[in-house]
C-alpha cells in the first residue's frame, strides 16, 4: 500500500512516457500506458488520481479515452497534453471536462505543478460532493430557509421556476439566504447534475470581471499569457450564479445584455461568437430599480435579469425562524466542533430572539458558532453567546438608516439617549471590525454594504491606515 497519489500518464511515444515518469515518480506513484487499451485497463483495474494523457494516440482517439475515463464511475482528473498547433482541440478536452491542458513540448515544472494543482482540485471536489450529499440527505429546502408564513411563497416560487430556463433575480439584505436560494434553483432544474459557476462581482475590478466571465484570447491585454476560459463557457450546461450584480460596471453590463439575449458571447480580445447554453441566476443586496431610475444600471438589462423576482425577507422580519435555524445549526457546529449539545439553554433563546440580527441568518450561525466553542458544559448558556447580543448599542440594536437602508430602532427601545448619526454610523462600523477581527470585507457584509463604500467611510472618518514609508536597507 502506498499513500502517494496515483498518476496514469498515457502517450504513444516511449521517450515521453518514461520521461515523464522519471520526473513525477519521487512524489507520485505513476502508472504508464502506450495506448487507450491500456490506459482503460488501469483505469478500471487502480485507482487512478490524475490521468496525463496526450491528445493523439497514434491510432487511438485522446478525446475518446477523455471521454471514457469521465464516464467511470470514480474518474480521474484529466489533464491532456497536446502539440501548439491543437490548442483550440485541448479547449474543446476542457468543455467536455478535462481539468486543463500543457502543450509540447513540456516543461516538467509546469506539469508537476499542474498535476498537483489537480490533485487539491479533485480533493476539493470531493469534500463539497461529501457535504451536498450530506445536505440533501438532512435537510429539504424548507429545512434550510425556514418554516415562517414569509417563506411559503417563496419556496412555491423556487419549485414552479426552477424547471423552466427563466432568468431568476434575487434580492435581499446580505446574509438572508440568497446563494442557498440559488443553489436551490439550480438544484431543482433540469440540469442539477451539470456545473453552478459562481461569480462574486463585487470582489473583482471590471477588467477582471469581464475575463472572468467571457474568458480571454492570449495576448489581449497586459499579463494575458494564455487563452482562458471564462465562467459562461464553465457554466455551458448548467447555472451560473452572479452574485452583487449591482457591482458591475457599465460596458460589463453590455456584455452581459448580449449574452443574456443570445446565449452568445465573445472572449475579451477575440471576435469569434461562441454559443453557450446557461441559465442565470443573479443576486443583489441593491436596490436595482433606483440605481435605474439613477442611470447606475442598465434598463433592457434590468427587465432582462428580472424574469421572475425572488425577494428574501431579513430575518428581523421572520424571528420564528429563529428557533428552526438556531437547532440546525447547533446540531451542524457541535458535529463539525467534536461536541455533543442537544439543546440550548433556556435564557439563550430568548437572547436570540430579542435580537435584531442585522447579518441576518449569517450573523446567526456564527453565534452559534461563538456558543459551541465557548462552552463546556454540553448546553450552550446566554453567557456563551456573544456578548454583543445583549448589549444596547450592539450591532442589531440600533442600526442607522445610512447602512443598508434599514432604520434605527427608537430611542425608547433601547433605553438611550438618541445619538447623533455620524457617531452612531462610526460606532457601528467600528464594531463591524472588531467583529470581523479587522477584516475589511466580512465587516462590509455584516454592515450591508459593498467593500468600497466602507473604505469610502473609513476614509471619511479618518480611519484609513497609513502606509508606513519603505526604508532602504543598508548597504
């Protein structure tokens, strides 16, 4: 028994297959096969990890082996290697499902670090498959969102959309839910077998963002070394998630109007239409039809997302799903955390449902969170719970009107003297970093707002973090 990674590297020329070998077999336990009769013969026989396998096999097709290998029920991560005149053949590998391509001839660097890029990327896979079987065994989606009279509608709307190619815009504070929604869609639909691609627009520079959904042609643009594959054509056959679809610029948005309209789309340096088949599901924490009115976002864009509307309440608004979720995640957090607690304590939930939650369900899982670690006792107590939930003042008592358009509670209901705004916006965020442990993006989600205004107000505050001058070493 060995515990190296197996590596089944198929070519039809000697050379190149001990080669190979001689490179990868210090870290790998490596297989070899001259032709597709042998390399399916190890296939079924081992457990092969990653197959190397060029495209042409003398008489044999490498893109019929791809295909076989797939089809396994435990297959390979599949790599091709190709000569420079084939790249667009190894694109085509790739959207049958090959993880990547190298063209000859190789740098034996490159395709070590390749085959180990694979083998984290297969381990990764099967961590996430290992959780949405777990997921779909525990849990129906009315067990994930909740069971208040709010959600009805929504779940009868997931399940009569779903079916159909619509176009679903989801819109709802940050935290509410809106990517499970997503995934529940996605799930549903004809094509839960095929790939859900997620976009985090606001996370990406437009630059950046346009490459990443459309791809780009080698050479169109400074530090565009090689061809790639955007999300639409990951996403060919199945869903892709836009997520913050607020956050895109206006010549993306263009793009994006085209591909909607004709499932059609353009590499960023290229003129060669390219069809796809994909069906969007985009989210938003914005207001979209005000950023119209404003001129922000397209308006033929707009109606075009907007197919069918999925609003997800905050849970300030839906508080008897407090109990519901809070149980289903204390039994997630104390298997994930070795702890055994079967209920929480009898001042906890009280404490929850007092609270207003302004991270909404995400905000309330990491509460949890904060309890089963905290305690030892095997029931999780009021004082295991963040301090902040009981403290007037705290992030879900007195959120100002500026920060996601949510109003502030009155001062009657906190007991305190009303506060002027821009010390109750500063502490606010404050409070937000201190949370996050200083993390300027999970503190912009819990204030519901993107990444840069926050920047925006830090800078208004003076808060800005001054870079330190760069001293030159001594010579």
């Amino acid at each position: 028994m060995t515990d190296l990674a197996t590596v089944l590297i198929v070519d039809d020329e000697k050379h190149t297959r001990d080669g190979l070998r001689l490179s990868l077999e210090d870290d790998f336990d490596c297989y070899v096969a001259g032709n597709a009769v042998e390399a399916m013969e190890h296939l079924k026989n081992d457990q092969i990890d990653v197959m190397l396998t060029d495209l042409r096999l003398g008489e044999d097709d490498g893109m019929k082996l791809l295909e076989q290998a797939l089809a396994l029920p435990k297959p390979p991560v599949c790599i091709m290697m190709t000569a420079y005149g084939s790249v667009d053949t190894a694109v085509e590998a790739m959207r049958r499902g090959a993880y990547h391509f190298v063209t000859k001839p190789l740098n034996l660097d490159e395709v070590e670090l390749l085959v180990k890029r694979a083998l984290r990327s297969r381990h990764l896979e099967h961590e996430n498959k290992a959780l949405k079987q777990q997921v779909e065994q525990k849990f129906s989606i009315e067990g994930i969102l909740g069971k208040a009279d709010a959600l009805k509608p929504i779940l009868e709307t997931i399940q009569q959309v779903a079916p159909t190619r619509a176009t679903v815009l989801i819109e709802g504070e940050s935290g509410t839910g809106k990517e499970l929604v997503a995934r529940a869609v996605h799930n549903l639909s004809g094509r839960p077998k095929a790939k859900i691609v997620t976009v985090h627009c606001a996370a990406l520079s437009a630059q950046i963002l346009e490459s990443e959904l459309f791809g780009h042609e080698k050479g169109s643009f400074t530090g565009a070394q090689e061809r790639r594959i955007g999300r639409f054509e990951l996403a060919d056959g199945g869903t892709l998630f836009l997520d913050e679809i607020g956050e895109i610029d206006a010549a993306t948005q263009v793009k994006l109007l085209r591909a909607l309209g004709e499932q059609t789309i353009e590499r960023v340096g290229g003129s060669k239409p390219i069809k796809v088949d994909v069906r969007v599901v985009a989210a938003t924490n914005k207001d979209l039809a005000k950023m119209v009115e404003e001129g922000k976002f397209r308006e033929d864009l707009y109606w075009r997302l907007r197919v069918v509307t999925i609003h997800m309440p905050p849970l300030r608004t839906r508080k008897g799903d407090i109990p519901v979720l809070a149980d289903h995640f204390l039994k997630e957090l104390s298997a994930a955390n070795g702890k055994a607690f079967k209920a929480l304590g009898e001042d906890a939930l009280p404490q929850l449902m007092n609270y207003d939650w302004p991270g909404n369900v995400r905000e309330l899982r990491a509460a949890i969170e904060h309890g089963v670690v905290m305690s030892n006792s095997g029931r999780i107590m009021a004082k295991h719970l963040p301090a902040y939930l009981s403290q007037p003042g705290g992030l879900g008592w007195r959120v100002p009107a500026t920060l996601g358009g949510k109003s502030a509670p009155s001062d009657e209901a906190t007991n305190k003297a009303p506060l002027d705004i821009h010390q109750a916006e500063k502490h606010l965020i404050l409070e937000a970093l201190e949370r996050s442990g200083n993390n300027r993006s999970e503190a912009a989600e819990l204030l519901n707002m993107s990444r840069r205004s926050l920047q925006r107000k830090l800078k208004e505050m003076g808060m800005v973090r001054k870079h330190r001058p760069r001293t030159k070493a001594p010579k």
